[in-house]
C-alpha cells in the first residue's frame, strides 16, 4: 500500500473547533470511499469498447 494524504476543510475556524467538529470529521473520513489509486470499475454494458449485439 502507497502512502497518500487527505484533506478535510471544516467550515468551522480552528480556534473554534471542539471535539463535535473532530467527531464529524471522523465520521466523514470514515464514510470516504478509497480506491488507492485504482480507476473505478465500468459496468459491462456502459463499456466502449464498441457496439453491443442484440
């Protein structure tokens, strides 16, 4: 596995962040989909690879 880096801009200003803030942007990084890297997959029938026969 690579190393990589993410960011997470709060609309809260720093001195005012409290642990709430620190909660929420937790969750968020918790929920972040990581793919390290890799394209997303194309369904098979939305590949253009050329046409598709009946």
């Amino acid at each position: 596995m690579r190393p990589c880096a993410e960011l997470l801009f709060l609309e809260t200003p720093w001195p005012e962040v409290d642990r709430r803030d620190l909660w929420d942007a937790s969750e968020q990084y918790a929920r972040r989909s990581r793919r390290h890297g890799s394209l997303p997959r194309i369904p098979a029938q939305l590949s253009t690879t050329g046409p598709s026969k009946p």
